[in-house]
C-alpha cells in the first residue's frame, strides 16, 4: 500500500465534541429577540426594518426546521 491509498480524516479534539443543541436554540431566539427590539429605533426609512425582521424570522425558522427535522429523523440526535 502506498501512502496515497490510506486516507484519514483529520479532526481537532474540539470537532469532535458535541454541542449543546438547546444552548444553540435558545441563544437563536434570544438573538431573534434582540433583533427586533432594535425595530423601534431612529430609522428613517424601512428598510432596516426589513432586514431586522428577515433576520430575525430566519432565526427562527432554522430553529423550527431544526426541531421538525430531528422529529422526522432526518438528522441525528448529538
């Protein structure tokens, strides 16, 4: 065999650590929040309003997708 037939993935200790999903949920949702709390501020026009609430309901709908997607077990549960 030579080297170029062996092949091995490489991973730092720290990929290898799971993460803590309803750490990552929460923290998604309080950006949501945080992102819509800056609705009401000294905005002339709208579209920083757009973006903000783009941002944020993108936040949440990835959170969700998550949670449907782990019901469905079409992702693995860490």
């Amino acid at each position: 065999m030579s080297a170029l037939e062996e092949h091995q993935d490489v991973h730092a200790p720290d990929q290898l650590k799971p993460t803590n999903r309803r750490r990552a949920q929460r923290g998604a949702i309080i950006s949501a929040v945080v992102l819509l709390m800056f609705f009401w501020g000294n905005q002339e026009g709208n579209t920083e309003k757009v973006w903000l609430v783009l941002l944020a309901v993108g936040l949440v709908a990835v959170v969700i997708g998550d949670i449907v997607l782990r019901k469905a077990g079409l992702r693995p549960n860490d």
